[in-house]
C-alpha cells in the first residue's frame, strides 16, 4: 500500500506495520471509534512516521473511541521548522486536544492505550496528548527538540506528554524528555471537568526544559515517584515571565489530594522546587533540588516550596513535607499556609541567596517588604493567605536544617494574623550562611 494512501485510511486491521524507512504524512492516521485490539508496530529496520510541511489534522495518529490499542518501536518527526508560534493558551476552556494541531500522537475518550518505545522529535505541539481515556500507560519514550514559543518568543506548554481533562489509572514511565520549550510531564482538567485520577509518574528523566518538569493537575491519587532532571527554567529566555510561569520541578494546580511525591531528584532549577498550590491531604518527601551554581545563573529562582490555596474546593491541611533537600535558591525554603501541616526533618541549605533583610533594599527583594518584611527573607515563613485567606495554626515545623543569609535570625518567622504559638516550632537548627 502507497504510504500517502495508508495515512488517508481509517485504520480498522488488528495488526499494522508500518514500512521500513520513512512515511511521509499529509493526514492523520486514524484508529476510528468502536475499534477494538489494534496494534500499530515499527518494522524491525526502523520506521518513521513524518509529518509534511502540508500537514493538516490533529496529529500523525489519533486513537477516537477505541480500546485496547498499542502503538510501539516507531518513531515520529514534526515539521517545527522554527520556534515561534501564533499559540499561547487554550481560551473559553477549549480542550487542549482541540486546540493544538500537528500533535504526534493524540488519544481521545479511549480505553487501555499503551505507547512504548516511541521516538519524537521537532513536533510542533505535544509528542503526546490524551485527553479524557482511562487505562493509558506511556512507557520508554524519547522526545526531543519539540514544542514552540508564542508569539513574544516565551513558551506555550508545549512540547511535551500531557494528559487532560480526566484521564485515569495511567503511568507514564522510563520515558527520557529533553530539550522541549514547555513542561515535561503534566496532567490538566478545567475545573468543571472530571480530575485525573489514580496515576503514576515514575522514572523518567527530564532535562532543559522551559516550564514545569512535571506538573500534576486538578487530580487524586497521582503518584510522582524516581524521577530525575536538570536545567529546568532552561534557556533563560523562554520562561513566561510576563505571565509568572517560572519553571517548577515538581508543580500543582487545582484541587490534587491524596498524592505523594517521593524521592524524585532534580538540579539547576531556575524557579522553585515545589509548588503545592492546591495539594492537601498527600504527602512530599525525600525528594531534591539542588542549585549548586553561583546564584546568577538562576534568575528566576524563587522559594523552594510553596503552599498555596487558589483553588476554592481545597485547603492546604494534611500534608507531610518530610526528608527532603533544596539547596540554593533566592528566598525562603517553605511559604507555610493552613492547618495541620508537618514539616520535619528536612535540610533547607543555602537559602535566601538574594540576601533579603540587608540594606540597601535591592529589587528582588521589594515585593511587600512594608507589609510583609519577614516574607522574603524567612527560612519558614507561616502566612494567612496562600490565594485565600486561610488560619494558619496546629502545623509541626520540627527538626529540620536550615542555613542561609539571615537564617540563624530568620529561621522560621510568622506574617501578620498568624501566630507562631498557635503551631509547634520545634528543634529546628538555624544558622547563618553568608
């Protein structure tokens, strides 16, 4: 069969191999609604799908109401003939899947889709985007030099797996992700839509990356285990400053309970190590983020951990934030909100490398110093609004390490409504770094 004709068909056969040496695409290959046990396979001497310049369509497959579908040992290359996009962000919470085109691989309102040993490279959007499917597992992908920026030249998202508008009982692992504009690995539902739910994101590396190197969304019961990375926040000059999208190792949105981060590795962060905007009843723990260059090479480096609780439906309470280190970043190690919370036993070394507290007052470190002066400069820092207002009391801050600038003054410190006797502040060793 003519590769032209073969990317037209709606694919019904059980079993294609796709032909040796390179497919050209104008169209989606399509698995079509109502299949059922397909599988689409790589040739033994190498198969790549290719995407022309005329592409038009979603992506170079689209699985639509099918299940039990596999896709394996193929590869697929884009037609990102430059960076710059006219793609931002979604708007009206159009679905990311209908609002991106020349995607690799997208799957929709399926079940029991694995995709393993799959290689991407200059895909314009994402090499992987499932949207509203159950039972998906990504094993043993490679992605490459893909995504785009908009139009002001900062990244869109792009470039990476993404899994969206509740996608559940997934893994997405041993996959390799470099050299992409956006966030690596990143679940995301709007919130009048279904949470992803029961998943596991687990040993997969990821490196230079503009955006999150892995984001959990609007989710529960989400497991981010083993995973390592560097150089997040990298080059400097894609990150969406203009829209306060600095670059997280380990980012939340929306409503996430009952998860667990655990021993995940990552150095040379150029933003924070873990956003836990939304995350309430789960648990962080012995997880890294180590900046070891001079502090320079991290301009958008932020507070280590952050809580949160922009999202109405969840409180920042329950949470153990355990026997984890971050090392070197701008401000303080924990921006502490809500109740019931414990932070013990970690090493929070180096921090406030911007040397809040000292004078002349620099710019870095202006932002509500009048209402607020202990904010930036803090090791722990309890405050009463996290997005909303919240009681910050009944938190365990106990046994943990704390150095830095200011730190032997500032270990830990409360913002104004909060009271440190209303928590346990505990055994904790602050001392001066300079």
């Amino acid at each position: 069969m003519l590769p032209w004709l073969l990317a037209m068909l709606v694919v019904n056969p059980r079993v294609i191999e796709l032909a040796a040496g390179e497919t050209h695409l104008q169209r989606p290959m399509v698995i079509a609604k109502g299949s059922r046990q397909v599988s689409i396979r790589g040739n033994a001497a190498g198969s790549t799908l290719v995407l022309d310049a005329g592409f038009e369509g979603s992506a170079a497959i689209v699985v639509e109401g099918a299940e039990d579908v596999s896709l394996s040992g193929f590869a697929v290359r884009g037609n990102r003939t430059e960076l710059k996009s006219d793609w931002y962000l979604p708007v009206k919470e159009e679905a990311f899947a209908d609002f991106y085109s020349g995607n690799g691989i997208v799957v929709r309102e399926s079940k029991r889709v694995a995709i393993r040993d799959v290689q991407f490279r200059l895909i314009r959007a994402f090499p992987v985007l499932v949207n509203q499917s159950a039972g998906v597992t990504i094993e043993g992908v490679r992605i490459e030099d893909c995504g785009t920026l908009n139009p002001a030249g900062r990244n869109n998202t792009t470039g990476g797996i993404l899994l969206e508008e509740g996608v559940s009982e997934f893994e997405v692992r041993r996959s390799t992700i470099r050299r992409i504009t956006g966030n690596g690995i990143w679940t995301h539902s709007y919130a009048r839509s279904a949470r992803q739910a029961g998943g596991v994101i687990r040993g997969n590396s990821i490196s230079v990356v503009g955006r999150d190197a892995i984001q959990v969304g609007h989710a529960t019961g989400v497991r981010v285990e083993g995973n390592t990375g560097s150089e997040l926040g990298f080059p400097v000059e894609y990150v969406d400053v203009e829209h306060h999208g600095v670059a997280v190792a380990l980012d939340t949105a929306g409503n996430v309970d009952h998860s667990v981060y655990a021993n995940n590795r990552f150095t040379d962060v150029n933003g924070q190590c873990i956003d836990l905007d939304g995350f309430h009843d789960g648990s962080v723990t012995g997880n890294s983020c180590v900046n070891g260059k001079a502090a320079g090479a991290y301009p958008a480096s932020h507070y280590a951990i952050v809580f949160g609780n922009n999202d109405p439906a969840a409180d920042s309470s329950h949470i153990v934030i355990s026997g984890n280190t971050v090392q070197g970043f701008a401000y303080g190690a924990v921006f502490l909100t809500g109740s019931r919370n414990t932070v013990e036993n970690n090493r929070f070394l180096d921090v406030n490398r911007a040397h809040c507290g000292s004078l002349p007052l620099s710019a870095v470190c202006n932002y509500a110093v009048a209402e607020q002066p202990d904010l930036l400069r803090s090791g722990i820092y309890l405050a009463g609004n996290g997005g909303r207002p919240v009681a910050t009391k009944d938190n365990v801050i106990r046994g943990n390490v704390i150095t830095g600038f200011g730190m032997a003054k500032n270990g830990v410190a409360a913002g104004p409504g909060v009271g440190l006797d209303a928590n346990v502040v505990a055994g904790n060793s602050c001392r001066d770094v300079p």
